[in-house]
DNA sequence: GTTGCTTTTGAAAATCACTTTCATTTATTG
DNA sequence: CAATAAATGAAAGTGATTTTCAAAAGCAAC
C-alpha cells in the first residue's frame, strides 16, 4: 500500500511532466512513515532531523503536489495548522478530535452519508464534499 | 430575540468586571442588523462607513467577546476567513456552502446528530460541538 | 464632578502560517 | 555532455489576526 502510493505519485510526476527528485522521494517517504495526520510543521521537523537543510517552501510544495496526485488530503482542525492525511482511493472518513490531547480517531458512516445526500437534495444542492468533525474529550482524556 | 442578546451581553459585560463602551454598542448594533455569517473584514467595513475611525483591532477584540459571552460563534469555512453567525442558545446548526458563490445555507438534522452520539459512544467519545459543512453546488449554479 | 485606578481603544508593529521570488542547482532530453 | 526546463532553499512578501503601548474613556469612591 506503501508501495501503491509510491507508484501513484511516480506516475502522477512522469504524466505532469515534472521531475523526480531526491528531496521529493525522502518527503514521500517520511510521510507515509508518518501518522495519520500530520501537520506541515511536524513532517518539516522529521524531515530536518535527517535532510538539515531542505527547505520549509520544499515540504510545503511537495505536499500540496501529494495532494494533486491524489495521495494525501489537506485537512483543517481550526487550530491554525493544515495537516495531511493518507487519502485512500475514493475512501472519505470523518473525525472525532480530542480537544484536551489532540488525538484523531477515523470514521465512516454509511447512513449519516446518506442522511446527508437527503438534505443537500431537499435545497437542491449538488455535494462535491463534506466535513464533518466532533470535537470533544477521548476516553483517555475523560478521566 | 435582537434585545435578548443585547440584554445578555450586557450582563457578560458585568458580570465579567468589563466596561461598557460606546464602541461596543456600536459593533454589537451593527453585528445583530447583519447577515447571519458575516466575516470581520465585512462587518468591520459596514461599521467605517458610520464610524470612520474604530479600529480594526476592535473589532476582532469585540467578536471574540460576542463569542465568549454566547451571542456569536466563530465558524470557518475554509476560505481563509473567520466568520462569526449569530448564535442562539443551545442551538447548532450545519452548513451548506456554494463553491460556486459562496452562499451559506443553514440546517440541521435531528437524525445525523443523533448518529453522532452513537459514533462518539462507541469510541468513548464526549461530544462537546461539532462541526458539519457540506460543499458543493447550490440549485442556482448548478444551471 | 473630580480623583484615582483600571480597562479600552486605535495605530502601528509583530506574529503566524503559508506563498512567492529569484538566483542557483538539478533532472531530463536531445 | 550540452541545452533546457523544472526544482530548490533562503529570504522576502502576504494576509489574517494579535500584540504592544501610549492616550482616552469608564467606573467607583469621594
């Protein structure tokens, strides 16, 4: 799966006619050794770690191009930071967000999805894509 | 209801040991004769045309006061722009949001909430808001 | 209403998260 | 290997929002 992606962005890159190099393919891969949601800012730090001098703009560049490429999705939780997540093929989940520890959990919803086609068509409207976040407190965070 | 939240930001105002100006007046005025989501750049506009010389810094002060006290809420749809809707008590709603034109249809849905709890239940999630925008296009520009 | 103390205000500077610019370096293609 | 086009990094630029700070305005007790 890794290695899908890999290839996806590979190809993305040859039909745009842009160029593999070496600063995109270490991005790549600290991204897809990275959580699920990573902020520009954590990944630039990773990055850093190995690669001291590649650039702030270069990581920034090269996320928006996964993005294109259709591998990694922007995601806003409101507190300033984009972040990017794994984009699966056709896949969308929606969020729950931890507001005491930051932590993400996943879902889906076939029937809130459905619920949701309901009342777009009921003001005749055509969803292109959706956002749906809960914010609150994780178990961990409960106690 | 205009009188309602005037009346309730008054109280915040004492309650909170803050003061009672002739700035605040006007904004809260001017915020409660707008649109129901209104950006600060917009609300802050209208209010130069009366008042050449408030400052931009209070209006954003102001907002988050409207905010804090319960009479706003701060919503963003992704656009790089806060918006601030009047909020009333108690109550959430979702958005639709034209791509196209930028209009904000509101509404709400007993049901999908009512899943969002279940979700939240089973992952030992409390829920304390959340947020649902659907995107797409509306009837009129569709055509 | 005047005094004294605190909050608020407006203008300007600062910040924060990005984006753009541009000279230099690097891939790709002939 | 040369030519050419794209990519990079550092630094400057943006745009929205915040902070700073000196001056002005509320508020309470005289």
């Amino acid at each position: 799966m890794k290695q899908a992606k890999k290839k996806a962005f590979r190809d993305f890159i040859t039909q745009k006619g842009l160029k593999s190099t070496r600063q995109r393919d270490v991005i790549l891969d600290c991204f897809l050794a990275s959580a699920r949601h990573i902020s520009i800012e954590e990944l630039y730090l990773k990055l850093r770690a190995k690669n001291p001098n590649i650039g702030y703009a270069t990581v920034y560049r090269t996320l928006k191009l996964f993005a294109e490429s259709g591998i990694a999705r922007e995601i806003q939780f409101g507190d300033g930071q984009t972040r990017y997540e794994h984009a699966t093929e056709g896949e969308h989940h929606d969020h729950l967000v931890c507001t005491r520890c930051g932590k993400i959990i996943e879902f889906e919803n076939e029937t809130i999805e459905k619920l949701q086609e309901e009342v777009a068509k009921s003001h005749g409207f055509l969803i292109e894509n959706h956002k749906l976040e809960l914010y609150g407190v994780c178990s961990l965070c409960k106690k």
